[in-house]
C-alpha cells in the first residue's frame, strides 16, 4: 500500500477554504456552506460503511440534480466504494441492462421511479434501494438520521476504481468505462492549473450531473478550487441572466451559448465579471462562437474530452499560451499526449485526418466486465483509440492545435472514398440561411454509402435546397456532395447535446 492516501475525495478536499463557513453550493432555495458538504459526505459515508456491504461495490444513482446528489457522490467516494450515476432520461427497460450489468449493491433513485426500480434492483442483487429527491428529501435522508457527522476517509490507491461511466451506447452494447482515483484526480489538479481556478471563483453550474462534464469537470474543479457553485438544476434563460452578474465562469454545451445569444438581453454588462466560458460535450458552430465575442467582448474556450479520458485538450485559457481559435479544440493537456494515425496506425503530419489516440494518467483502465472489447481499444503500445478522426493544424491553425472532424463510426466511405462529415457540414453552415446541419452516410447499393445531409434553417429564413447542392457541387469533390438535402425543423440530440446521427441514418436509410 502506498504510504499516499489517493482517495479523490481527499484530493478535493485539499482545495476546500479553511474558513468552513464560506458558502459552497447555493440554490435558488438554499445555501449549503462547505462545512454542510463536509459533514453531510461524512454521515452518507457513515452510511454507507454501515450497509456491510463488501470493499469495490457499485452505488447506483439516479435521481434529479441536488446539492444532496453531489454529497453522495463524494460519500461513495469517501467510503472506498464505486459511484455509477445514471442518466435521468433513462427507462426503464435501459436501467434494467445497467443493473444487469453493474450489479449494484445500493440503487437510489427518485419516489416516482421507485415502483419499478426496486424490483429490478433486487432482483440483480441490491442489497439497499433508496429515494432522493431534488429538494433534498426522501428515504436516503431518513437513513441517515442519528449517525456521525465525522467520517475517516478510506485509504485507496490511484489505481482503485472510484466511478463507472456507460457510454451511450448508440451503436450496441453501452460499455462502462471504468475510471479509478488516479485518473480523475489527475485531471482535475491538471486543469485547475491550466485553467486557473481560482477560491474567489463563482461557477455558473447549470449542467446535469450524471456526466464528465458536469460532474468530473464543472464540480469537480470548483470542489478542488474551493470556489462557490451558483446551483442551478437545468439550463433556464431568466435564472441564468440573473446570476451571470455573480459569477466568473460558467461551462456549457454549444446550445447552452446559443440560445443565450438568442435572447437580447444578454449582453456585456451582463458578463462584466465573467473570466471564462468553456464549451464542451458537441462541437461548436464557428458562427456561434464568433457572435459570442462580438457581443461580450469574451471568446469561448473549447476543449476536448470523453467518458473515457476525461479531458484531453483544451485552448489556453492563458493568453501567453496562445489564441482560442474557432473550430479547434487547441493543444494536449499537460501530462496528457495525442496523436492522429493512419489506418496503419502511422502517425500523420500536420494537415492529414486520422484516428485520435491519446495516453496518460487521465486514460481511464478499461471497459467493465469486457476485457476484451477493452484490448481491442488499445494498441499495442499502450494508446487508447478514441474513436475520433482528428487534424492538427490546417490553414491559419497551429500544428499543435487539434480540430476534431468526425467520428470513425461517422465516417463515410463512398466508392472507395473517406468522406468527412465535418468537412462538408462547415460548408453548409456557412450558408445564407443555415442555421446547422449534419451530414451522414446512408446504404447505396453501388458505393456502399453515399452521402445525406439534413440542415436545419435559421428562424424566418427560407432554403433554397436546389441551389445549396449546386453551391456543393463548385465547392468540394464530386464524391463528397450530398445525394439529398433535407430540411428539418431541429437536429435530433442527446441530453448532452450530442447530434444522433445514427437516428438520422435509421430515419433516411431509405431516402424517397
């Protein structure tokens, strides 16, 4: 055993003010100081050691955004065992496969799932199913009357396994990426410094917490920093415009800034104490990110992450380390390395897509309960395939600066041709009119695939879909040009605001 404790809780806490009565997380309803956070992990930690439930085993959670739900979060965490947070758009038939397969031993969930979480929580071997709800109540809390407030952290090592993330899943089986102590304390030391968390710092957290971005980013590092959390349980326009003023930095997905910039209200008084907006978890629109600065005056910093890794890259958040450019996701993270490969796995000069590996502390240790789907995401000398087509460089970018233009899953491959979705969605995007679009391949009975575009057209704006295809055809490669272009009132998207592509290659398979 090293002599170290890794435990990521005691990482975190590390970074908490000493004056334990300064405000940590504060709702539009309450404030919890950071010695409630304290004091409210320990007596679930308590809790939780109290089960007898055996060293490793899985806590399942899946309820509404809660300043309780992120206690729980660091309670399993203190208490040696392993977090699993579900997506609360999940159903039924969905939790059933994750209780399957993770087999946890504590489910909580909401009162208003628990008719049918239960039973399949027992029945895949639960050993203690509780309610939580976002106002801080339920069966959980109940629990815990009574018990110690003073809690011992367990000892863990950085390679013990504090959370299992599932992906998506939107091509088979979801997989769940098993990340230890190391791996998101690594991390979150490493962007604290990068992106210069501050304890006077005041964060905007309007994202759900069942995900990288929300929870091992956003609250992570205003946990590490020791900085305040203005708590907010979704994105809402009029909450967010009235405690913009209060904060410094805020994080989000692309549709986050755009239907901010929607709203006329938003401006750069509004933002006179803001120092960072970071955007993640879905690309965003050069268009988006260009109106962002013109109107506050700011530039939106992009980075680049996944279930799997965490963060990667990011743009400098410190001006003498570079610009933030459009489109780029900027350069490595330190301590973290990325390379674009050929199918031959060579790596490829600046200018040339190919597949994103990456390697280092951040790198999670595998997929659960699938050792082999875990070798075949690993080369042989040790890089995870991130399953990205990724460039460094290209016009007017440094050769360190990675863009990412695809998934592997996402790319077409048309008469023997790679086609790049991205490359052909920037051009649409730029079109009079467009507001976005997504490009995807669709079964073609000569070449394979050929090429389909949706595009989704800005309000009050009229396409002219004939004259678009004819623009495509002068400006890319015949065999990059849309057999159609549709026109559809909104892209369909994840929770995370992911584009699901594969809904739209079901939708159009057979286009008539």
């Amino acid at each position: 055993m090293s002599a170290l404790n890794a435990n990521l809780y005691g990482v975190l806490q590390s970074g908490f003010p000493k004056n334990r009565q300064a405000v940590a997380i504060e709702t539009p309803t309450r404030v919890h100081t950071w010695q409630d956070v304290e004091s409210l992990s320990g007596r679930m930690a308590a809790w939780l050691a109290s089960t007898g439930i055996a060293p490793g085993s899985r806590v399942a959670v899946q309820v509404e955004k809660s300043p309780e739900a992120l206690m729980l979060y660091l309670a399993t965490l203190r208490a040696g065992f392993v977090y699993l947070p579900l997506n609360t758009a999940y159903q039924e038939a969905e939790v059933a496969y994750f209780l399957s397969d993770a087999q946890p031993a504590v489910v909580i969930c909401t009162e208003a799932s628990r008719h049918w979480c239960e039973p399949l929580a027992l029945q895949h071997g639960a050993q203690h199913v509780h309610t939580l709800e976002a106002d801080g109540s339920g069966s959980l809390m109940r629990a815990l009357e009574g018990l110690p407030t003073a809690f011992e952290t367990v000892h863990c090592n950085p390679g013990d396994l504090a959370t299992i993330l599932y992906t998506s899943g939107t091509t088979g089986r979801s997989k769940g990426a098993m990340l230890t102590h190391g791996n998101l304390g690594a991390n979150a030391l490493t962007l604290k410094d990068f992106w210069g968390w501050r304890q006077d710092d005041v964060l905007l957290h309007m994202l759900p917490i069942f995900h990288v971005h929300g929870l091992f980013v956003a609250a992570n590092g205003a946990l590490l920093a020791g900085a305040r959390m203005i708590w907010l349980p979704r994105l809402d326009i009029d909450q967010a415009l009235r405690e913009l003023p209060r904060c410094t930095m805020m994080m989000g997905v692309p549709t986050y800034y755009v239907r901010l910039l929607a709203d006329p209200r938003f401006d750069r008084a509004l933002c006179r104490n803001m120092r960072l907006f970071i955007s993640g978890s879905a690309p965003l629109l050069e268009d988006t990110f260009k109106e962002f600065r013109a109107r506050t005056g700011m530039t939106i910093l992009e980075r680049y992450g996944m279930s799997e890794t965490n963060m990667n890259t990011s743009n400098p958040c410190d001006p003498a380390l570079g610009e933030r450019l459009a489109g780029t996701v900027g350069p490595a993270l330190p301590g973290v390395a990325v390379r674009v490969v050929g199918d031959d796995g060579q790596p490829l000069p600046a200018g040339q897509p190919g597949h994103v590996q990456v390697r280092g502390p951040n790198v999670f240790s595998g997929y659960w309960r699938m050792p082999e789907k875990t070798r075949e995401e690993f080369t042989d000398d040790g890089w995870f395939r991130t399953g990205d087509i990724g460039v460094f460089g290209g016009a007017g970018i440094p050769d360190h600066y990675l863009s990412i233009v695809g998934r592997s899953k996402d790319l077409i491959i048309s008469g023997g041709y790679n086609v790049y979705p991205k490359e052909i969605e920037l051009v649409l995007d730029a079109m009079p009119g467009v507001q976005e679009s997504a490009v995807f391949g669709v079964p073609h009975p000569d070449y394979g695939e050929s090429v389909m575009a949706v595009v989704v057209p800005r309000e009050g704006a009229g396409l002219d879909l004939a004259s678009m295809q004819a623009e495509l055809k002068v400006r890319l490669a015949r065999f990059k040009v849309p057999r159609a272009i549709v026109e559809i009132q909104a892209l369909p998207r994840n929770t995370m605001g992911k584009v699901q592509k594969n809904m739209l290659r079901q939708q159009y398979a057979d286009p008539s």
